[in-house]
C-alpha cells in the first residue's frame, strides 16, 4: 500500500425528511445564496422546504446552473455573490450545482482572472467561501469530496479543479429526493459511480486489501440494484444505496494509499466539451475500449476484476479478460448507455477532434503509468468506433 493522507471533514446528513436540518447546520447570521439548476429543484418542491429550513435569514438565489456548469454562467453568480456580499453557498442539485457552486466559492474570493484556477487546477485557490450541498441525483460523489468541473463554453474546455477548502461542509443526502429522476439520470448515475470506482481500483495491485475489497463491494452493489434503480424510481431502499454507493464511489477513501488511472474520465470530459454528450454517457463510451487496448498494464487487476466482481473464473487468462470487459460492456448497454461512438453518430473526424483537445489541455500522459500518451488514446478512441 501507497503511503497517504485522509482527511474528509463532510458532514453526512443521510434519511428521508432531513432537509429541514439545514437550519441548524447554516449559521443563524450567514449570508446565504441557493445555487440550483433548471426547472427540477423548484418542480419537485426541494426549494420551498429549503427555503423554509433556512427561515429568517437573509437568502438570495442563482438558477440556472446548467449540466456541465458553465464558466459563463458561475461568473454571473460570483458577481451576485460579490455585489450582495453574500457568505454562505447552498448548492441544490446534482454534480453540476455543486461543481458549479465550488467554482463560485473560489473564484468569489480569487485575485485575478478566475479561470485560472480550472487552468491551475485549483493549486492557486488561497480562501473559499463555505458550502453546503442537498444532493438531488446520485452519481459523482461531489457532495462529499473536494473536486469539481467546469467548462468554457467559448473555448470548449472542460477542466477538473480540486482544493481542501472545497470540501462541502455538509451534504443533506435524502433518498426520496431522487425520485423525480428521468430514468436516463438514474442509468447515468449509475454508470459514473460505477467508473469511479473502476478508476481507483482497476489499475495494478499494491495490496491493498480493504480498498480492494470495498471498491469491489460498491461494483456489486451497483450492478445488484440497477434493474430496480431503474424500474422502481420510488423504491426508498433502493434509491439509498445507490446514493450511498455513489456517495461513497468518490469521498476518497476507496483511493486512499492505491494508484489511480482517471484516463476514462480526461478523455471522455473533451468528448463532452466537443459533442454534448453527457458525462457518465462519455465514460461507457471510453472505459470498455482503454480495459481492452490497457490490458497488459492492467492484466492483474483485470483477472482479480474478473472473477471477484463477475465471477469468472474459468478460460485462459486472455479469455477471462475479454469476458470481464465484455460484461462491463453489457453493463453499461443494458442501462441504455451505448459503448459505441457510432451511436452518436460519430467516426474518424471525432477521434481527430479529441486528439487535438488532449493536446491542447496537456492530457499526453495519462493513467496510472502516465503511459496513454496521444497514440494510444488514439487506439482507445478507435477502438470506441
Ligand atoms: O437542471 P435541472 O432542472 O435541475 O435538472 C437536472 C439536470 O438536467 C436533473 N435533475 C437533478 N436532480 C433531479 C433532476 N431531475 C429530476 N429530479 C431530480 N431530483 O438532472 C440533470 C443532470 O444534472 P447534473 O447535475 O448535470 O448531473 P450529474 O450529477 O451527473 O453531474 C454531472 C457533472 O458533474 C461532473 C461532470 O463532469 C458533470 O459536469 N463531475 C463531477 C465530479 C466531482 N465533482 O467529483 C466527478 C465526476 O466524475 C464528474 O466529472
Ligand atoms: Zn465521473
């Protein structure tokens, strides 16, 4: 095992009915600003039982977050946030408010062009305002964890940030607030915290037992519960393990003292940024075509992948291999998430496009070996078609 150090300082406030604790977790005298997305938050009522958890104090709000926060839009909320000298950020939604609400806690407070922490990766952040999060859809773990994602839609660049003041202070996680959910969110969910998983587990062995084994037990988990994620949306036991699963997919602790890939994710944000495609979609289409074209670099933890998460245990090693990524695959398509770019109409010219945005966002060493440099995520986007 990797030397390391963990420090999650998220408050989880996880059950049915618990929105209403904001009221003790937001400071009586702060100055908050309600951060949400399109029309969800205000539809499914989330908004009014925050707005009336929040009483007395003095509240503005900023909608309009879109999926894939944009630069454009966060800078209109750090304007708001700034004029109105507001000093507390809720963020209501999905990974896209609450990446979108991490944005505006730092670049409230930046010196400078606030772009240049998505450019830096956030290694220039100094202060942050706080924030706390109700989660509306389970799926990338932003609610407990110190990262987030934003794009610049002038430029088409999607770039991660991550900084220990971003870090929510709380995360009120309510189950039944996901039952509005269009079953495509669910599928997607379902997918992003499976890749999470993959990307911090499915790399080379350090022995790390317990990390090994409970990466492998949010795998199962996922794959268990997905048909009824997906035909029972008001399945109250369902819906909270699949937001605990998620949750807990990407809080740091599964990636704690192992090495991790993420190539999937790099690869698949510059086909967002190009196409529009959804995130967790970009992961299925990215993560079957590198386990195949990385399988050397990844032959044992693929065989251990193989036969502890779906039981296969017979065949040569190459066989087994093949079968895994073949099973991961039907994961994803059994879910409506197609594998193929072709599905989205795309050839040759895409993985060009994509070549030239890796280059230009220095995406050339990728992986836990740093070994997926611009010619083999060629063979990875090829092997995608
Ligand atoms: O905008 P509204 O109307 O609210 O609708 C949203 C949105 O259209 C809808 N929705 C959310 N909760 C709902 C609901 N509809 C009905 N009922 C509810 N309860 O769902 C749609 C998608 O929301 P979004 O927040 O975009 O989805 P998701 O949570 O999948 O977030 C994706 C973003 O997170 C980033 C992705 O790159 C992407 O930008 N990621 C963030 C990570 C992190 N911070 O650690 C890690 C991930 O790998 C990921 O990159
Ligand atoms: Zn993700």
């Amino acid at each position: 095992m990797k030397n390391f150090e963990f420090h999650n300082p998220t408050r989880i406030v996880f059950g049915t009915g618990t929105v209403s604790r904001i009221n003790q977790l937001v400071p009586e005298t702060a100055r908050v600003l309600i951060l949400y997305g399109g029309a969800s938050a205000e539809k499914t009522g989330t908004l009014a039982e925050v707005r009336k958890a929040l009483g007395q104090r003095s509240v503005h709000e900023f909608g309009g977050i879109e999926p894939n926060p944009s630069y454009e839009t966060l800078m209109r909320a750090v304007r708001l946030v700034q004029a109105e000298k507001l000093d507390f950020l809720l963020a209501v939604g999905g990974g896209s408010v609450i990446d979108g609400s991490k944005f505006v806690a730092a670049a409230a407070l930046y010196q400078g062009e606030p772009w240049e922490i998505a450019e830096q990766g956030g290694s220039n952040i100094r202060q942050a305002l706080p924030i706390g999060t109700v989660l509306t859809l389970p799926a990338t773990g932003s609610e407990m964890n110190n990262g987030a994602v934003v794009t610049r839609k002038a430029t088409q660049a999607k770039l991660p940030f991550r900084h220990p003041l971003l870090f929510p202070q709380f995360s009120v996680l309510d189950p039944s607030k996901t039952f509005t959910l269009p079953a495509k969110q669910v599928a997607n969910g379902l997918v992003d915290a499976y890749v999470h998983t993959i990307e911090q587990y499915l790399t080379y062995p350090v022995q790390a037992s317990v990390q090994d084994r409970y990466a492998e037990g949010l795998l199962q988990t996922l794959i268990e519960i997905a048909p009824q994620a997906i035909a029972a949306p008001d399945d109250y036991a369902t819906r909270a393990n699949l937001m605990w699963t998620a949750t807990q997919a990407l809080n740091g602790l599964i990636g704690a003292g192992v090495p991790q890939d993420w190539a999937t994710h790099m690869i698949g944000h510059e086909l967002t940024a190009l196409y529009d495609i959804d995130h967790a979609r970009t992961l299925a289409l990215v993560l079957p075509a590198l386990l195949d074209v990385q399988r050397d670099a990844k032959r044992a933890k693929l065989l251990q992948y193989a036969a502890r998460v779906w039981n296969i245990r017979t065949g040569s090693e190459d066989e087994r291999i093949t079968a895994a990524i073949a099973q991961t695959r039907s994961f994803f398509e059994e879910l409506g998430i197609p594998t193929r770019l072709s599905a989205y109409g795309l050839g040759e010219d895409a993985v060009e496009a994509v070549l030239q945005q890796l280059q230009a966002h220095g995406m050339t060493a990728l992986g836990e070996h740093r070994d997926i440099d611009l010619a083999r995520s060629r063979r990875i986007l090829q092997a995608a078609l």
